[in-house]
C-alpha cells in the first residue's frame, strides 16, 4: 500500500475524530481496520469511539463472536442493537433491492444511536472496491449521510488487509461473511430457517479447512461455490460432506465449477 494513500487515510481520520464519532462495526476486516483507526485518531484528539454492533438474524452467527474479539484490542464504547430484518415483509419477500432496504434499516438504527448520544460523525466500512460491485446498499449509505472513509480515500480490499496486519488486527486474513439472504435468488421468500441450515453448512466447511465458502441454494437444487484449489478437499471428504448438505433438504448437491465468486446471485 502506498504510503501516501496511507498517510492521508490516518490525516482524515484524525479530522473526523475532532468529534466523537459512531462506527457501524461487524467485526468483518473493513469495519475492524476503521475502529482501530478511529482510536488511533482519539488518542490524538481526545474524542470517544462507539461501535455499534447489529445482532440481526440475516448474518452468519459467528459474527458477533469474531466482533467481540477485535473489540479486546480497542477502547472503543461497544453497544450491540437486536434486529429482526424479516419483521419487515418487503425484505422477507427479498426483492431485488432487498440490499438497500436492509441497509437502509439497520444504519437507520445506528442514527438513531447517534442522535441519543449526540454523536455528530457515522461510518462505515465500505471500500473502494465496493464502489465497483453491485452495491444496492450504498444508496442508504448516502441517503443517511453516513461517511465512508475507506472508499474516499480509494483503499481497496487488498489493502484494507495489508494496513490490517499493519494494526494487528486478527480479523486481517478472515474471509468476508455478507448477508445470508445472498444465499438465496431474488424474488424467493427469506426461510430463516433454511438459512440457518445454509449457516450450519458453510461453518462446517469451513471446519474442513476451506476458506472462501458460500452455499446457494435454487430450491431443491445446491450449488456450493469454493475456491477451485479446494475441489480436492471435497472429493476427499465427499461422503461427510453430503450427509451433512442434505440437512438443508435439497434433493441435489452440485459443486460450481467456476468457484466462489462474491455476489454470483448478482449475475
């Protein structure tokens, strides 16, 4: 990373921390890189740090244990707000804008916090790459005037893991875990249950030591997308793999030879 890119994303988060600031924090690599700078920033200022946490029932359960964890290397304020997306038939119904509606949700709860606390400064993790993707979330991001420092300064998602490791952070190397509706095509009504099922899936794969893993599910149909370097690990263990799949009740197990590829129910 270049040390001028560098130098100018800590010049800004040092600007932003002239205030107390409020950061939407999952405990994924972006949100963790932008809590650690923004104490960074503090001990400068003097300004406080929160980070704000949504416990929802759409992210991949290990989520809250993985926020936690960074959190032990911070002084940041921690607060954690219980949210139930699918109270909200539209999400349910999950629309091909379902991104933006839930982003739209969930950081309206963040303001909120905000506003009670009298935080002035709200931020997120998106990164420049983000701005190149099919990102409906985005949208609500601006709509709610909440800053995206990573992204303004053009860090991209190699190097928010490069200045990761830089700060220490242990979640530097962790795969990206995004919402589990984008395990499901548009238009098909949101099954917690099933995406529970999917969630069970994915960290038992994981467990057999593959990294990126997103389980997609077409009705009765199973389409496991992995890194192609991993192919052998799935034939190795293919009996196991299968009895444990077919919880999620597709009839059909296939594995996509294209591999992972971040938002293919985008394609």
């Amino acid at each position: 990373m270049e040390e001028r890119k560098k130098e100018r994303f800590k010049k800004k988060m040092r600007e932003y921390l002239k205030d107390d600031v409020c950061i939407a924090f999952s405990g994924g690599v972006d949100s963790s890189l932008l809590l650690s700078a923004a104490c960074e920033a503090a001990g400068y200022t003097g300004k406080k740090v929160y980070a704000v946490t949504m416990d929802t029932v759409l992210h991949p359960s290990a989520d809250m244990e993985i926020a936690k964890s960074v959190l032990e290397k911070t002084k940041a304020e921690h607060s954690i707000i219980q949210i139930d997306e699918l109270s909200d038939p539209n999400i349910q119904n999950n629309p091909q804008n379902r991104c933006y509606l839930c982003k739209k949700a969930l950081y309206s709860h963040v303001v909120s916090f905000a506003e009670e606390k009298n935080i002035p400064v709200l931020m997120e993790g998106t990164n420049a790459d983000d701005l190149h993707l099919y990102r409906p979330g985005l949208k609500a991001v601006r709509e709610l005037n909440i800053q995206t420092p990573l992204a303004d300064c053009g860090i991209t998602k190699k190097e928010v893991r490069e200045l990761a490791k830089e700060y220490q952070i242990p979640v530097a190397d962790r795969p990206a875990a995004p919402c589990l509706a984008t395990r499901l095509p548009y238009g098909e009504k949101i099954d917690l249950e099933l995406l529970e099922r999917i969630d069970e899936g994915e960290k038992f794969l994981k467990g057999l030591g593959l990294g990126d893993v997103r389980i997609r599910v077409h009705r009765n149909i199973l389409r496991l997308e992995i890194n192609p370097e991993g192919f052998p690990i799935i034939l190795q263990n293919r009996k196991e793999i299968l009895e444990n799949l077919k919880k999620t009740g597709c009839v059909y197990i296939t594995l996509d030879l294209e591999g992972f590829r971040s938002g293919s129910m985008d394609l």
